[in-house]
C-alpha cells in the first residue's frame, strides 16, 4: 500500500521516457483490425475530447472525468525487480520494493506494463488502477532468493525474451547489479531488442562505508567468507567505487540511463517518501 498523500503527489508525475511520451499519441489512433478496451479514468484536462468524458460518472460525483481506452498491444513498460540473494542486505530488498510500489502505481496510468522478477522468472502484468493489490501482493512477496540466478545473467536471459520493439518500449531494472563478470553482455541483449532501458542500482550505505575495525565479508552469492581488517577495508572501498563507475559508464555507453539509489543505514524514517524524492531529484518522474 501506499500512503494517501503519496498518491496524492505521484498523481501529479509520469514516467520520463521518449517511449512513452510516443505511446501518449497513440492511445486515441487505434490501428485498422485493433480492437479496443476500457482501461482507466483519470481526472478531465482541457483538450480532452468530449465523446470520452463519463457523464454517468459526473452525475454521480460532480467532477469530470475522461475515460481512457488502449488498443491491445504489446506490453510497452516493463518493470523489473531483482530477487537475487545480495538484496537481501542492508535493507535493498525493502527499499527496492518501495521503489517498485511507487513505479507501479504510474506505471499503470502510463502504459501497458509487465511486472517481472529477475532471478526467479515470475511475472505478472499490471492491469490499472484495479489491480493495484494484485501488483502490490506481488512486489511484495518478491523475497531475495538463495541460490537464484544472479541479476546480470538473470537480465540477459529476460533480455532474449522481449521483441524487438525498435524504440516503443521502456524498461525500468530495479538492482544491485551484484555479480561477478561485466554487465555489457546484458547490456547488448537490451540493445538487440531496441528498448528504451532505465537503471536504478540500488546500495547501500554500509555497503559504500563499512564501519571501521576488524571484519568479516561474507559473499551471499556463494557464501565465501574472508577476514579483514583496516587495509583490507580501504581496498575494499576502492574496489566498491570501481565497481560503480564501471557500472555506471557501461550503462551510459550503451545509451540507456543510470540513476544510483543510497539506501540510508537507518530505515525507520519514512522511506516512501526518501525513495519518492530519489525518483523525482533523479528526473525519473518528472511533472505532468
């Protein structure tokens, strides 16, 4: 769930992406041999055609509302949640989880979306403002799996599952990125299939500043175990910071686009709305 006043203020933002702001002309040009179905109403804005407002709806209510139609096509948003064992720590998971409530809930006004988890294979599609639950129930039942695939080769294999788009699509990876081997294997595999792609690395802060003093790192992925102490930790930090400009760059060179979200050390504020800043900050989600 989401607090009223989230919705509230997510009501006033969509997705920032080129597909979908084509898509947007598109919902009223319905192709020959299409058919059409009712997906959702939103609040009447000047220049809405009269033959869509729902004047039962006015009756009823007083307000205008605008009917809104899509003709069945291919899914043109895709939202995609690691589940493999590092997000696990430190918080990600939940704070991942929130960020895919939050995408979900514009996600369902913006575009045909599919919900898919990386590393376990499920997926859902998310189908309005009436399958808000349903969507919900699955993000949040996306538990950080032992043993699943990791997110880089979990995201190739799903990358060889989507047609070839030629730019109409979006597809936003909620992850760590975690995993040994380069990302541009996957990276490519995107690009074969001309989608627009959003990546939002989730870390967290102990992970970019672990405490100072004797530790011990412990590699959930293959459960390897290594003792440090204080240069061990320095190189460690070097190597953290490596790793996520090496991520960053491969992404930026495959031109799709890259936003790092901190996960804060301490998640008894109000995390809905931290992560809801990050998105809005990062041009993620940008006004209507």
């Amino acid at each position: 769930m989401l607090d009223p006043r989230t919705r509230a203020l997510l009501d006033r933002y969509g997705l920032a992406s080129r597909a979908l702001s084509r898509l947007s002309g598109e919902r009223s040009a319905v192709e020959p041999g299409q058919s059409v179905e009712f997906h959702d109403y939103r609040a009447y804005q000047p220049g809405d055609e009269l033959r869509y407002v729902d004047w039962r709806v006015y009756a009823r209510t007083g307000r205008l509302y605008t009917r809104l139609y899509q003709a069945e096509r291919a899914v043109k948003l895709h939202l995609v949640l690691d589940g493999s064992a590092s997000m696990a720590l430190h918080g990600k998971a939940r704070y991942a989880r929130t960020v895919m409530r939050l995408l979900t809930y514009v996600a369902q006004r913006d575009a045909p979306t599919q919900l898919h988890l990386l590393g376990g294979g499920a997926s859902r599609p998310a189908q309005g403002r009436a399958g808000l639950r349903e969507s919900w129930r699955f993000i949040d039942e996306a538990a950080p799996t032992a043993g699943a695939t990791p997110p880089i080769t979990a995201l190739k294999r799903f990358a060889l599952t989507l047609p070839a788009l030629r730019g109409n699509a979006l597809v936003l990876v909620v992850s760590d990125l975690l995993e040994d081997g380069s990302v541009r294997p996957a990276l490519a595999a995107l690009r074969a299939r001309g989608v627009d792609v959003g990546f939002l690395q989730v870390v967290a802060e102990e992970e970019l500043d672990p405490p100072a003093g004797l530790l011990e790192l412990v590699d959930v992925e293959s459960a390897e175990k290594l003792p440090v102490g204080p240069d061990e930790v320095r190189a460690y930090k070097a190597e953290v910071r490596g790793f996520l400009a090496r991520t960053r760059s491969a992404i930026l060179q495959a031109g799709f686009k890259h936003l790092l979200l901190r996960v804060p050390a301490a998640q008894d504020g109000d995390v809905e709305r931290e992560a809801l800043a990050a998105l809005i900050r990062s041009g993620t989600l940008v006004k209507r």
